[in-house]
C-alpha cells in the first residue's frame, strides 16, 4: 500500500490527482492507493516501523534541519526496510547557485537550502541508523536545462529554449527514444542532476 506525504498544500492536490487518474486507468490497484498526506518531515503522523520501504525524492535539500527528517523516516521504517533518496548532486547543482541567487533559499520560498555532497549525505544516514549500500547518478539531460533556465531566470517558463528544451526532455519522457538512453547512460555518471542512495535499516540483535 502506498502513501505519500508533502508538506506543500498544492502539491497534495496535484499528487491526488495523479494519484486519482492512475487508478482510473487501471495502473494501481485502488486497495493499493492509501493517500496523500500534508504534513512536516521532522513530525512524520505515523508510528514506529510503519513502512517497509521509505521514499524521499528531492526533498532533503529543501528541509532546514535534515538531520531530524531523516530520523523521523528512519523511525517509520521497519527494521530490515529499504530506504531510497535522492538529492540534486553537488556539481551541477552548484552551478545552479552560481548562477542565479533566485533558484534557491531565501530568495525562492522554499527553496533548497543547502548543496549535498555524497560523503556528507552517506554520514548523515548511517548516523541514523541505516547500512547504506549503493548509489548512482540520474538524469543527465536534466543538469543542462536547470543551467539554461537560471542563466536566463528560473521564473522565466516561456523563454523560447527554455520551452524547447522543456519539450525535448517531455518527449524523453514519453517516447523513451533510442538514442536519448544512449546519451543519458554515458551523462548521468558525469553530471546526472539527481544523486539516488539506497539504504536498509539495521534489524535489532
């Protein structure tokens, strides 16, 4: 059963949503579909060992205390469960920063906070209480189109490349072409913008 949790009022609604028209197209069984929650990372609604599997995607760069998030989804998470992350990786995100003060905090509402590297983020969940065991680097078509959009403003979504390149990776998306696999196993090693890491909580001696 899944159940997802945001802390952005609108995004629930736009998770529901989704969530709501996958199970009409018959993609997740609706017993499957639990909720959608809004609620804060470091004050998670639900009991100890909840969850087999926890899932955080770009989220714990945007939280100013990360270290009681990742306590708290630790907490939830069964003994023996899987833990998955992942967070904007350190090179290309700080070419972002470089190049515009708008993409990230204070001056983007809540925008992202800080710029992980992966030893520092590794540390963080094995403090926790997590055996981390694999990660790897995705998206690589993606570093280049955060570039162009704060080189040119990140407000600006209808700056003509900003819109082909939005276009182009949407296409990506839904046709899976050849050649765009090609590119985005030799990138994603070399500039992926989003660093996934895998963990498993520790089970009690």
């Amino acid at each position: 059963n899944v159940v997802a949790l945001d802390y952005a009022a609108d995004e629930v609604v736009t998770t529901r949503g989704t969530f709501g028209a996958m199970v009409e197209a018959g993609e997740i069984a609706e017993a499957r579909y639990v909720g959608v929650l809004q609620g804060d990372a470091t004050r998670l609604p639900f009991a100890d060992a909840s969850f087999d599997r926890v899932i955080t995607s770009e989220v714990l760069e945007h939280i100013q205390d990360d270290v009681a998030a990742i306590a708290e989804l630790v907490r939830v998470l069964k003994p023996g469960g899987t833990f998955a992350c992942t967070v904007p990786t350190w090179f290309p995100e700080k070419v972002n920063w470089l190049l515009s003060d708008e993409y990230h905090a204070p001056k983007s509402v809540g925008g992202h906070v800080r710029i992980y590297s992966t030893t520092e983020l590794k540390a963080k969940l094995r403090t926790a209480g997590l055996q981390v065991y694999g990660s790897h680097r995705a998206h690589g078509l993606h570093s280049p189109y955060w570039w162009l959009k704060c080189a040119v403003g990140p407000r600006r979504e209808d700056h003509p490349l900003v819109t082909k390149y939005r276009n182009l990776l949407e296409w990506e998306i839904v046709e899976q072409p050849g050649s765009m696999k090609v590119a985005e196993k030799v990138l994603a090693p070399v500039m992926g913008k989003s660093t996934i890491l895998y963990g498993r909580k520790g089970v009690p001696a």
